[in-house]
C-alpha cells in the first residue's frame, strides 16, 4: 500500500474545504481549475482537502471521474495537507475498490456516508461500517448528512463505531447542535478521536463545545475567513467569533439561499468560483448550472462579501 502524502494526524484539526469539482462538461475533469482552487485554498491555511462530498456533487460522478479526482487532487497538493476522499456508494465492493485507489494515490482517509437507497437499521450500518473498515487501506471517517442518504449514523451508533480499528472520526453534517452535544459526550474518553463540523453557521459554537475541525462550503470561496473562525473559536474568543460568524451568515442568506432552487447550495459554491475566476459553473448532471441572471444575482452578492 502507498503510504499517504501527508500523515493524518489524531486528532485531525483545522478546517477542511470540501472542495467543489471544477469541471469542463458533465464528465470531464477541469485539471487546471482543479489546481487554482487546491493553491487558493491552502494559500488561506486549510489544514486538509476534502472531495467528493457533496459540495463536490460526489454522488453525481463518474466512476472514471472520481478516479481522475482523487489522483489530480493528491498530485496537485503534494503532501502540502491530508487529503480525504467522500465515498457515498451503495455498494461495499465499489466502497473497498475506491479506498484502495485513493490509498494508492497517497491519500489519507476516507469519509464514508451510509449507503444510500435502503432504509439500513443502525445494526446493519455498523456491521457495514465493520465490514468496510476490514478491507479498507485508509483511516475512516463517519459522514453523517442524513439529509441526503436518509440514514443517520446516531451518537450510539458512532460511539460503537470508534472502537472498530481503523474508524478514527465523523464528519457531522446533520445540522442539530444537540445531536453533535451527545457525540462529545459520548467520545469524551476517545481524545483522538475526531470530530468534525460540517454546517458553517454551527462552526464557531461546535469548536467551542470541543470540534476538532470544520468542513465548511464557504472555505472554498473564503479560506482565510473560516480559519479565522476556527481560530477564534478554538482560543475561546466570543467576541471575534460572534464578528466572523457575522459574514457566514450573510454567506448563508446571500449565497446559499440567494436563488429559490433546492440546489442551490452546491450551484451556488459553483458559481461563486465562477465569479472569483477560478474554474468553471459546469455541473455534473443531474444539476445543471444557474441561468445568466441567476448567476448575476450570486455575482453582485459576491462582491459585497469581499
């Protein structure tokens, strides 16, 4: 097995951009977009990279694609940060065929969300989670966004999971600030184990009830910004992170929401690139991207945030 570009530590800290997936047409790759946003993140202090979440519409790739990612994505960063590679397949021999690649390329983690489509019992995501972390070369992550597979991985679930060698953290993206409060309690006796902040406008407050880190769509856009943030919370600073917390919020009105489209989060993170020059608006299907006065409205709000 190749060992990872860059060492994971434990726990991992700092904030980790899920980065969107800067594309040509709906199956091709834009490897140079690809590059700018990877030296416009890190250049704002990242302490990881994140793809093929949903920021990065991983669902929605081709398997060639997804290949050509995780390769480009660690050739590029060059052991400059961990990278860590969303697996959100149905299908536990893909999930295995993809961990392998991505350990191969020299990344350093997976982020596995449940399998989609079937209503899986919590006993079945476990032995599933056990399962997979069996034949997995790389640490894994827990991705809890039951708002997308339908499925949660609950507290229980995940305090079990942390004694499954090889499962070293969650990623939780399931917007309930009480649901990431049990999970610090419950992992209070695993200090290495990570947890991670997926919703920006929770950042500030889960860092301070003790997250080790953040996966924020707005870092793709606004690196320094939500490092800030991050570190601000991590010091105990209240007053600056009530400030910085300030812009998220505009981001979420203005950016997320500007556009009444149930997509418009992923479009929107797209699109704003767009506007900053860094790749393409191009979505992979089914998505497609914003029309030109949709794009406009992103556009001015865009330059209000700068």
């Amino acid at each position: 097995m190749t060992r990872p570009d860059a060492e994971l530590p434990a726990p991992l800290r700092g904030v980790i951009p899920p980065l969107a997936t800067p594309l040509i047409d709906t199956d091709t790759l834009d490897a140079d977009g690809l590059e700018r946003l990877i030296e416009h993140t890190l250049a704002g202090g990242v302490s990881g990279l994140f793809v093929m979440g949903t920021t990065g519409e991983g669902p929605s790739l081709g398997y060639d694609l997804r290949r050509e990612l995780i390769a480009q994505t660690c050739r590029i960063t060059a052991g400059r940060a961990p990278v860590l590679v969303g697996v959100t397949d149905p299908s536990l021999n893909e999930s295995v065929s993809l961990a392998v690649h991505a350990a191969q390329c020299g990344a350093a983690g997976i982020v596995v969300a449940p399998p989609f489509y079937f209503h899986a019992s919590q006993a079945d995501l476990l032995q599933y989670i056990e399962c997979l972390a069996g034949r997995s070369p790389l640490p894994i992550f827990l991705y809890n966004i039951p708002g997308c597979t339908k499925v949660p991985f609950a507290p229980e679930t995940v305090r079990a999971a942390a004694d499954i060698p090889g499962v070293v953290g969650i990623k939780d993206s399931c917007g309930d600030i009480e649901n990431f409060r049990q999970l610090t309690e419950l992992l209070a006796d695993r200090p290495d184990f990570t947890l991670i902040m997926g919703p920006d406008k929770l950042t500030g407050q889960a860092v301070m009830m003790g997250a080790h880190g953040a996966v924020n769509g707005g870092s793709n856009m606004f690196p320094e910004h939500y490092v800030a943030l991050y570190e601000a919370a991590r010091a105990g600073d209240q007053e600056t992170v009530d400030r910085l917390q300030k812009k998220v919020v505009q981001i979420y009105d203005t950016i997320y929401h500007a556009i009444d489209d149930p997509s418009c989060y992923v479009k929107s993170v797209k699109c704003s690139l767009a506007c900053l020059g860094i790749c393409t608006d191009e979505m992979a299907q089914p998505l497609q991207k914003f029309s030109p006065a949709d794009r406009q409205i992103i556009a001015e709000n865009l330059k209000k945030l700068m």
